[in-house]
C-alpha cells in the first residue's frame, strides 16, 4: 500500500526549475533510495515532500494531499526530515534536541529518549554537551534520533554518509536497517553513495536534471550494466 | 562605606531596570537576529498607556498589567504584520522599520499626550519622605527595592520560561536554527511574533518602574535608559540574557560610583559618557560583548 | 518597448536631453522660486551630501553607522570656531573640516570596523550619543561655548561671483547658499562616482557582499574599510560646514548634530536606495519636501488632513515620516531609485555595449 505519491512534483529556485515532475511511490515499510549526481534535485525532491520549499504538483501521504500544507503541519501527519548537513540545534544540548524532536507529541517522550540512548550510547555519554561540540558522526545520530522522536511513519534521510568515516557510516547504515526491517518503518533516502544505498534499500529512483530518468527493484538497477556504467561508476 | 554602599544599591535598582530594557533587546536578537531601534519608545508608549488607564480609576498595579499585556500584543502585533513581510525581502530594512517605529511612536504620543511639562506618575511602591530602611548606615528606599525585586522576579521568570518550558526550548530552537525548528513542527510564526511580545512586555514594566522613580512622564522618558540598555546589551553580548543582566547592573553601580566619586571633573551629564566609553573598550577587545558569541552578522 | 544600445545616438540624445533639463531645473530654482523655497533646496543639498557620505559606508561597504551626525558637527564647529574665533575665510574652513573629520574618520574606524553588524550600529550609536555631550562638557568650553554653542558666525565678504549677479541681503544670502551647496555636492557626487568605479570601489563592493572572499581574492579589507570610512566622514563634515554657513549657527542640540541628525541620514539614503549614486539625492528632496509639507499639519489644516490630525496641536509631521518609511520599506524596499528603475526598465532597456574582446 502507498504510503507517499508523488505526481508531476515540480519546483524552482528563483528562476531556476530545479524539479521537472518527479514520480516517486514509498509503499508502507518500504526504504527507498534516490540516487543521482550533484544538482540532480534529490535534495529540493526531500524538501518539496517535507514543505520547506515551495512546490506545486501533488504530494500524497497516507492518502492526504499535502502539496500546499506546511512543514510544520506536515511533521505532525507523520513525516521526519533529517536535512542535508545534518540541522541540529547547535546551541542546544543533546538532550534539548531530543526534547525538541518531539515538539508535537502530548504524550510521554522519556522512554523514547531512553530507546534512542540505548540504539546510539554516544548520545547518551554526551546528553548535557552543546551539540555544537560533536563530532560529525555523532551529529548525525542525533540529527537521526531527533527526527525519530517524533515518532515518524516516513523517515526522509537526506545524505547521512556526507563528510563521515566508512565505519560510521555503515553503523548509521545498519540502524536505518534495523528501524525499516523490525520497527517497519518507511524510509526515503537520499545518498551519493549508491553501492551502499543498494545494499539497504529494496527500490531505486535515478534522478538526473529534475527528472527520474530510471526506477526500479535494487536488484534490478544493480544489474542494470548501463545503468552500472553510467551512474554507478562501474 | 556608607556612601559606597549607597552608592552600590541605588546602583542595582537603576541597574536592575537598565537590564530589564536590554534583555527585550536579547530577547528580540536571539530569536529573529535583529535589532529593535524602538524598544524604548515601545516602553515609553506602553507607559503612557499604563498612565492613562490609571488616570481612569484602575489602580496603578492593574494598569501596569493591562500595559504590558498592551505592550506584549504591540510587540507581536508589529512582528506579525510589518516585521515579517520586511524581513522576507531586505534583512538590513528591519532596522529601517524599527527606526520608522522609533520615530512614529514618539511622534504620536507626543501628539495624544501634549501637555508639554508632563504627567505626573505614580508609583507601585510606597514613596513618602520617610519611606526607607537604614541597613549599615545607608538609606535603602522601598521604592528602590521594589524595583529591585519586581525586575529580579520578572527576570527569574523569564529565566524559567527559557529553560524549563516547552515553550522556551521551542523559542531557543527557532533562535538556533529556524529551518530544523520547522521541521520539529515548531510554529515559527507564533515563536517570533512572541518573542518580540515578551520583549516589549517587558519593556511596558521598565518604562513603569522608571516612571514611578522620576515621578514624571514624558514622551523622551525612555530615552537614555534606552541607551543605556543598547548599552548593556552590548557589553554583555546581544544574544546572551544573563550577559545583559550582569552588564545591566554593572553599569547602573558604575554611574552612580563615577558620579559619586569624581564629580568635579566628570560630572552628571557625561555619566552616560563613561558608560559608553567603557563599552567601546570592551568591544575592542572581544567584538562581540563580553558573553556574546561571534556567528552574529546580520543588522 | 524601446530598446537602445548603449553609445548609440539615441543613447547620447536621451542622455543630453535629460542633463539639459536638469541643468534647466537647476538654473530655474534659485533665479525663479522665492527666497524660502530657494533656503529649502540649499539645505536638501546639504543632507544629501551627508546622506552621500553614509551611503559610501553603509550602502557601498555595508558597514552601518549611525555615527555620522559626530562628522557632521565636527564640520560645522570647525567652520564656526575657526570663523568666529580666528577670522579665517568661509571658503578654507572646508579643507580643515575635511581633513579634521578625515583623521577623527580614520582614527574612530580602525578599531571601530573590527566590529560588525548590529554591534556595530550600536557602538556607532554610543559615537552619537557621546558627541553632543562632549560638547557640552565643562572643560571644552573655551573651545565650544558649552551648551549655548556658537552663534553669529558672520562673514560680511561673500565672494562676487559676477556671473550670479548682485547678492545682497537675506535673498543673496539664500542664493549664494544654493550655488555653494550645489558646488560641493557636485564635487562630492563625482568623488563617490570616480570611488566607485575605481579599484578601490570594487574593492568596497566585494566588501559588502562577502568580507571572507574579498580578503582571499587579496583585498586589503580593513585598510580599504577605514580609508573609506575616513572619506566619508570628511565629506559628512563639508556637510556640516555647510549647514553653518547657511544658518550661522552651531549647538550642540542642533538637530543634525544629535543621534536624530545620523537617522536622517540614514532614512534618505534608504528611502533614496540605498548603495545607488542617485539615490541620496532623490531621498533628500523627497525628505525636504515631505518634512516642509507636514510640518504645518496641525489644528488649522481643513479638509482631509484637517480631519485626521484635527485632535492634535501637535505637528503629525514624523508620524507621516516614520508611516512613510515602513510603507518603503513593504512596498518598495531598494528605495525610489529601485522604483524608478522598474519604471523605466518597462519603457526602455539599454542595451549594454558588446564586452566581448575584440581582436
């Protein structure tokens, strides 16, 4: 069952039309990643789904037009933005920023903060530090667990690997796993590096100058020797 | 001693109203990163407001409530209509507008209240000759410690809004990084709009404290006091609150003690000069106020 | 809509026509209008000068200051003292007020422009604040007369100008001023547009739109900044030198020499377009105009105004002006100049010459 369509998603910079229409469908439970080169619109494709751009077309979650709402009532249908440079409160403690994650729940937040504590221990040993004083790695966890304390049904992950060491990458990686697989849920993600992204994901969107220029199961596109060649760098 | 400790509290009460001013000039900054010119002149208006509904019958300490929920509803009203629609096109036009806003809030109650020796004001607390408590020789008046305790109270509570309410972090996040606040679902727009409220609220009470001192109102009542809060929001870092409490009050006791102490050569008029002064050799050595942070750029 | 290359005829024909009417207009006010009207443009010409200087600093570097008012006194009361007290000529007050304001410039820039943005408008500010009491100061006054400032600043000679004709009395008076202020103004316009297009301007625009990348593409920025700040101070104290000629007068409390003096700098250069070479002028009529019009407002007004400010015997004159600029602000926020352009952009574009090398 689709969780998020998107039909004919267009949007511009100024005078610049950075999305031509652009066809996306995450099925519930699904991660799905978007690949693509610099400047193919994967960002502004995340920002016109969470409303933090201006865009027109339609975008349907969970059945809801919400092309026209805002980014603030479109955290609260249920979907969590982790934006590109990760968007944490520097300012903030670590614990502040878990606390502000869940800005639009009324109900009890302590065992969230606790689960996620357990999932990423170093948030936990750095609960009262600015988050401005971590390392990259560890602010992506948080920016990771921010988004997830408001209690998402659709994760947009957009970039988590960008600047980080393989071997945290592969951990963040491995926990975006484990929350699609066991907790079931839905994940749309963004990344450059694609071998790593096949791995997880079960469908591929390609994105080349505002435009899905290909899509299909992981397998398929990983087997895809043009496609391999042309976009995967080999 | 006795003079010093004289000197020190009459300093602290000053002081204390000074830091009042300057923290809805922090407020203000850390939320929206821009400077508000008129929150003197929101201050001297709001009093007036307060002035005049006393003048009705209401009681002085109602009065002061109804002007800072005036002053709170001018402050967001202005955010809200002006302010925003500005700040989308031309960041450096905010300051413009608050100029605008300086310039036509004195104007137009220069032009309500016209009476050109002024109105006369009360005070909240008890203000006859001999309402005063003598403690190691020097005279503390109530009025003086009235004013102590009700901008410390209001400070203390502004304090706990900040820190420990729901409400504060939101308005922290916003400060910090207004597109990941959006994307919590913080509402921006309530946020500023608030903040620019509770700086101007604010302000209504320091513009009834200072107008229950002089005991006089008039349409230029804020205006070095509004100085000397640029003052100590400067010297304690325009985004850091407890900064413009500490220099607040550094620079209430420092006047008294320079006026005090060496008024031969310096003499009442340039006290507002030793202030300034001292802020502009501050600044040379930490650029932005002594615990402000450096990201601040915009005007 | 009409297209025109730049250098074309059509280009030159547009260019002398428009400087021939303004020349026209130029010689019209001070042989056609009566006297006030004539006091009128020559103290606009005397804001637009300092609005000028503001706007070398604010609007071509981005530094902002409110400062300027402290330049604009240090002219005046160079000119008065040095008139008054040491029987110098009007005419060479205006180097020493200009070399005066240029170190004071200088010396208050260097460690001033180190801080930036709002911190800056409030240390600028406190220059402000700080500068009429300075005067006022028990220990300057030999030098300022306190706070009663320097009044009958006279000078009988003015100098015969055989072209302007016969000046004498209160009208000579007033159509000397014009000529004179239109003199500096003419040569302060050409300094800031040979500034600007010169190294040093785009040195000062690349400033202003990003400090960190002019610094590694090798400009020297805060020798740059100070130098400018230091120009613009002097040409604000020309300003200030012109005022006293024209009235006589200097104090502490007058109105261009105190923090209001710096805001209304500030309010014509925006209201002008701020970092445009045009701008100031245009801001400092429409400001004198606005200021002279409103000004009389009041309980005797009939009609419409009468009715609005009926209540009041107080002058609504900077109400209207702060309305005014908030409605700039939201409606039109490069200033006239940005309107102007809009405009004509709908009836004509000129077309820019070929910048492509040529072999």
């Amino acid at each position: 069952m689709s969780l998020l369509k998107t039909v004919g998603l267009r949007a511009s910079y100024g005078q610049v039309d950075v999305l031509l229409g652009i066809d996306i469908d995450v099925s519930e439970g699904e991660m799905v990643v978007v690949l693509g080169a610099n400047g193919a619109g994967k960002t502004t494709t995340m920002r016109a789904v969470s409303g933090t751009i201006a865009r027109s077309g339609s975008v349907v979650f969970d059945g809801q037009e919400i092309v026209s709402q805002s980014a603030e009532s479109i955290v609260r249908l249920g979907v969590a933005h982790v934006p590109q440079g990760r968007g944490t409160f520097s300012e903030l403690t670590v614990e502040e920023n878990l606390r502000i994650g869940a800005y639009i729940r009324k109900d009890s937040i302590e065992s969230d903060i606790a689960r996620w504590y357990e999932t990423f221990p170093r948030l936990e040993e750095r609960q009262n530090q600015r988050a401005g004083s971590l390392s990259g790695g560890e602010q992506q966890m948080l920016a990771i667990a921010r988004a997830l304390m408001s209690r998402p049904r659709l994760l947009l992950c957009d970039e988590p690997s960008l600047g980080l060491a393989p071997l945290v990458t592969q951990e963040l990686f491995e926990v975006l796993k484990n929350l699609n697989e066991q907790d079931g849920l839905s994940v749309l993600l963004v990344e450059q590096n694609a071998n790593l992204a096949l791995k997880v994901a079960s469908k591929v969107y390609l994105l080349e100058t505002g435009q899905v220029v290909a899509s299909g199961s992981a397998e398929a596109i990983a087997g895809d020797e043009r496609i391999r060649k042309a976009y995967l760098g080999g | 001693m006795e003079r010093l400790l004289q000197y020190i509290f009459d300093g602290l009460s000053f002081g204390a109203i000074y830091a009042l001013l300057a923290l809805g000039l922090v407020v203000v900054f850390r939320g929206t990163g821009h400077l508000n010119f008129a929150q003197g002149e929101m201050a001297m208006f709001c009093t007036f407001i307060i002035w005049q509904i006393n003048d009705w019958g209401v009681p002085l300490i109602l009065a002061v409530v109804i002007g800072m929920v005036f002053g709170f509803l001018l402050g967001a009203g202005t955010e809200a209509t002006v302010i925003r629609s500005v700040a989308k096109k031309s960041p450096g036009g905010v300051f413009v507008v608050s100029i605008a806003l300086f310039l036509g809030l004195n104007s137009l109650a220069t032009m309500i209240w016209d009476r050109a020796e002024g109105y006369t004001m009360g005070s909240l607390f008890p203000n006859k000759p001999l309402d005063f408590v003598r403690v190691l020789g020097a005279e503390w008046r109530y009025k003086f410690i009235g004013v102590l305790v009700v901008a410390l109270a209001l400070m203390g509570l502004l304090f706990l809004l900040f820190s420990k309410t729901k409400f504060g972090l939101a308005m922290r996040s916003v400060a910090s990084n207004p597109e990941s606040a959006r994307l919590v679902g913080v509402p921006s727009g309530v946020v500023l709009a608030s903040s620019w409220g509770i700086a101007a609220a604010m302000g209504a009470l320091s513009g009834a404290l200072v107008g229950g001192i002089n005991g006089q109102l008039t349409p230029s009542l804020m205006f070095s006091v509004f100085i000397y809060a640029s003052a100590a929001a400067t010297l304690g870092g325009l985004d850091s609150p407890g900064g413009a409490v500490i220099a607040g009050l550094s620079i209430g006791i420092g006047e008294q003690l320079v006026a005090g102490y060496i008024p031969g050569w310096i003499g009442q008029d340039l006290k507002l000069s030793v202030a300034l002064i001292s802020i502009f050799v501050v600044l040379l050595v930490k650029p932005s106020g002594l615990f402000g942070s450096l990201k601040v750029e915009r005007v | 809509m009409l297209k025109i290359k730049e250098g074309s005829l059509q280009h030159w024909a547009i260019r002398i026509v428009g400087f021939a009417l303004l020349a026209l207009l130029v010689i019209y006010i001070p042989t056609q209008s009566e006297t006030a009207r004539i006091g009128q443009f020559a103290s606009a010409f005397t804001l637009i000068i300092a609005a000028m200087s503001l706007n070398m600093v604010l609007g071509f570097t981005g530094q902002i200051s409110l400062g300027h008012s402290a330049f604009f006194g240090i002219g005046g009361y160079t000119a008065a003292i040095l008139i008054r007290d040491h029987g110098w000529s009007p005419g060479y007050t205006f180097y020493a007020a200009a070399v005066i304001a240029f170190v004071v410039g200088c010396l208050i820039g260097l460690p001033v422009l180190r801080i930036r943005g709002a911190y800056l408008a409030l240390v600028t500010l406190a220059v402000a604040v700080l500068f009429p009491t300075l005067l006022r100061w028990k220990k300057l006054e030999w030098l300022t007369d306190g706070a009663k400032g320097i009044d009958s600043v006279k000078y009988d000679d003015l100098p015969v100008w055989p072209i302007l004709g016969e000046l004498k009395g209160r009208d000579g008076r007033a159509v000397f001023s014009y000529w004179l202020g239109l003199l500096v103004l003419v040569i302060v316009y050409l300094v800031c547009r040979g500034l600007i297009r010169s190294r040093v301007g785009r040195s000062l625009i690349a400033i202003r739109d990003n400090e960190t990348a002019a610094a590694v593409m090798g400009v020297n920025v805060t020798r740059t900044k100070v130098l400018i700040f230091g120009i613009s101070a002097s040409m604000c104290a020309l300003a200030g030198v012109l005022a006293t000629l024209n009235s006589g007068v200097v104090t502490p409390d007058g109105q261009f020499v105190t923090l209001l003096g710096s805001i209304i700098f500030l309010l014509i250069m925006v209201v002008g377009g701020a970092g445009t070479l045009s701008g100031p002028i245009i801001g400092g009529l429409v400001y004198v105009w606005l200021d002279n019009t409103t000004r009389g407002i009041g309980t005797d007004s009939s009609g419409v105004l009468g009715f609005v400010f009926g209540w009041t015997d107080q002058s609504p004159a900077t109400l209207i002006l702060g309305l005014a600029l908030i409605v700039i602000m939201l409606f039109a926020p490069t200033g006239l100049m940005g309107l102007l352009r809009k405009l004509t952009r709908r009836i004509m574009t000129i077309i820019p010459r070929d910048i492509s090398p040529t072999q």
